[in-house]
C-alpha cells in the first residue's frame, strides 16, 4: 500500500478539475443535495481541526486585551470564522452559482442568494432605524456601502465578473477554498493585489472625469425606508419566481435526505443548502454592520497593495476622494491587525477545519496553465474591485441589503461580465 492511500481521507490530494479546483465528492456529478453517507473523520483531521479551534478561541482572547480596539478585533475574528463555515459548508460561491444556472439551469444556489439579500434587508433596515430614525436627504447611515453610480461602476462591475469566470471563483471562494487546498486560488489572490494597484493608478482620472460628480443613490432618500424595502422585497420575489418557473424537475425536485444523520453529520458532512448558508451570512451581514462593519473582504487585500504601492513609490501623491467614498475602504497599514485582516484570517482557518472533518481538505497542485489563468482573473478581480469600491460580498452583498442603487447596478454588470467569461471559456 503506498504511503499516499494509508492518508486520511480528509488528507488526501485531490484530482485537479478542468478549471484546477478540488474535486470532492460532494462536486462530482452526484447530486450533492444526497451526499455519501457520515464517516467519521480520521484522528489526524479531528486533531487538526481542534488545534485550529482552539487557536482561532486563543487569539480572540488575546485581542479583546487591546484597549479601544479589542472588541471590534474580537468580533471580526469570530464573525470571519462563522462566514469562513459558512461559504465552506454551503459551498456559497457567487460565480459558481451562476455558472451552475447557466451551464444546467439549477436555480438553487441563485434562490439562496435572493433569500440572503431579502433577509439582510430586513436586518439592514432595523438596524438603520437606531442610526438614522428619518432617511432625510443629504444624510446617510455610517459606513454602509453606499457608492457612486455611473458608468465607472458598471465597467468595473463587468472586469470583476469576467475575472469571477477567468478564474473559476470570485474573492470571497478563493479564500475559503484556500482553506481546502487550492493553491491555485494563492494565484488569483495575488493576482487581485496587481489588480488593485492597477486600479489605485487609475483612480485619479476616472474620478476627476466621472466619479466626482456621480450621483451616491440611496434607495431611503427617495422613497423612505418602507417604499424602498417593499421595492426590493418585491423585486427579489419576482426573480425567486422566474428562477423558480425554469428550474429542472430534477432540481426542484431533490431534497437532502438526512435521516437519522447526527448534528456532526448535519454540520461537517452534508453540504448545506444554499439558502442555509445565504441566511446565515445575511444574519451575520446585520450583525456586523450594527457592531463593527458591513461585511466585505477586500478591504485588507487593496490596504496590503496600497502598502506595498506607496513603499514601491508606485502610488500616486494623492488619491483624490477616494477615501471619502464608503465601501471597501482601503489604507496605508501603520499595523498588522485591522478588523478586515483578522476577518479574512479567521474566514481561511475555519475554512480548513471545516473541510478538515468532512474530508474536503484535498491539496492541488497547480499546472502551469491554471496558475497564469488564476493570476489573470485575480487581476481583473482586482481592478475591478477598486473601481467598484469593492466586490460580491462589500458591494453587491452589502450594498444591496444597505439599499444602494450601486450595489444592484454592481450586480447586474457583475452577471454580464460572468456570463461574457462563462462563454468565452467554453469555446476556449
């Protein structure tokens, strides 16, 4: 028996897919709404997986001693572990679950997104109600991403979803992939750092030209806060009733067969639905914005490029207005720990415990071919993003959810842009 079959399951490498991602059993052609039966993980996964608990309590702990900043650290860290579960458990890739509507027209994972933006509006909206009681023009709530629209959004929105189709993921699914193993996605992630420094260069005349006196469209304003809700509810059933009038039979059909399965089982074995996973990320979505920050995850990656470009002497004396916009906001670090950082940390530790125990921990190495193609779609991402003040989880995710026309005008671009990448590796 050779030393690689004596592995754990959960240890083992995996096959590369056509697009280099990991190949598990959950995302092979078996309907993954009826996963393998439970086994039990293996000595070494459960050792893993509880060293990294154990780390990720040990570090929160340390970071509530800070003073002032302690408890916004804490929180990030434990809010990034919940979503790092979470889109690893649901597999709650924006991309993917495009892809999976345009190559097979399952709507599954397009409904979870619809439930989580309709749950994170409720939240959203309670909680503007503490911050901002009358949504009177002119003022807006603190720190929700409500950007400039125009056409520089729109074209920054379409490169971020062509890069999504590039390289197989969008942002938040590199890094939680990276937790299973997919050393490809380290490709796209510094592809996205080139990106935004590409984007930081060409900030200046884009927005002396367009963004300066774009208009900043916050649902509220115009139609109060019961106007605006009842819009995008509205709005949103009507896509779960489209999306719904096209699903396959054999889609909607399927139900996940738990049987007697135990909690672990539920927790670390079968893939959770899609509208599961969204619903917990729109819960936490709520909870972020009232105790720290809208959720988003490039905010730490475009602060290391900013870093990096003005060490390198590559970033412009000023970037004019840039950090007046709310969104992902990015800065020159003075330090290590930022709440994004220890956000995007957490979200990729608990992204390897998770696929730890329920045997998605399966290394790739990547070919040549795929490292140059995640590099690309990373840089795109990364242009795109900075253009856009953020990605599917900062802009679309919780602009729409904040009521922002910019995150609806993100997402319908955003799709284009899929679907124009979507199409072009299918004849390549």
């Amino acid at each position: 028996m050779s030393t690689l079959s004596r592995l754990s399951p959960a240890l083992q490498p995996a096959a590369a897919s056509a697009d280099g991602s990991a190949v598990s059993g959950r995302d092979s052609a078996a309907d993954p709404a009826h996963p393998p039966a439970w086994q039990r993980p293996g000595l070494p996964a459960v050792a893993a997986a509880t060293l990294v608990a154990a780390g990720l309590a040990w570090w929160a702990w340390q970071l509530q001693e800070i003073p002032g900043t302690g408890r916004g650290l804490t929180f990030s860290l434990l809010a990034g572990a919940l979503f790092g579960l979470a889109l690893q458990r649901s597999r709650f890739c924006f991309y993917c679950i495009t892809r999976d509507y345009m190559a097979n027209r399952d709507a599954r994972g397009l409904l979870g997104l619809i439930a989580a933006l309709a749950l994170g509006l409720l939240g959203y909206y309670a909680v503007f109600g503490a911050f901002l009681p009358v949504p009177a023009p002119g003022r807006l709530p603190p720190g929700a991403h409500i950007g400039p629209v125009s056409w520089v959004l729109a074209l920054g929105a379409l490169i971020f979803g062509l890069g999504m189709a590039i390289s197989g993921s969008c942002i938040s699914a590199h890094l939680y992939r990276l937790g299973e193993g997919a050393f490809h996605s380290l490709f796209a992630l510094v592809g996205a750092l080139i990106g935004f420094g590409l984007g930081f260069a060409s900030w200046n005349p884009l927005y002396a030209a367009v963004i300066r006196d774009a208009p900043v469209l916050w649902l509220p304003h115009h139609l109060g806060y019961g106007g605006s809700l009842v819009l995008q509810l509205a709005l949103l059933a009507a896509l779960a009733a489209w999306l719904l009038r096209g699903q396959q039979r054999r889609h909607a059909s399927s139900a996940p067969n738990q049987g007697a399965a135990s909690l672990l089982a539920l927790l670390f074995s079968q893939r959770w639905p899609a509208y599961a996973g969204g619903l917990v990320i729109a819960g936490l979505g709520a909870i972020a914005y009232f105790r720290v920050a809208p959720l988003g995850v490039t905010a730490e990656l475009g602060s290391i490029a900013r870093t990096l470009a003005d060490n390198l002497g590559a970033l412009p004396a000023r970037l004019e207005g840039l950090d007046g916009f709310a969104g992902c906001a990015t800065i020159i670090k003075q330090s290590l720990l930022s709440n994004n950082g220890v956000f995007v940390a957490a979200l990729v530790l608990a992204s390897f415990a998770s696929a730890v125990l329920a045997g998605d921990f399966r290394p790739v190495r990547p070919s040549l071919r795929n490292a140059l193609r995640h590099l690309l779609g990373g840089i795109l991402m990364g242009w795109g993003g900075m253009l856009a003040l953020g990605c599917t989880v900062g802009t679309l995710l919780s602009g729409i959810m904040a009521g922002a026309a910019s995150g609806w005008v993100f997402a319908l671009f955003c799709l284009t842009g899929a679907w124009l990448g979507w199409r072009l590796r299918r004849r390549a």
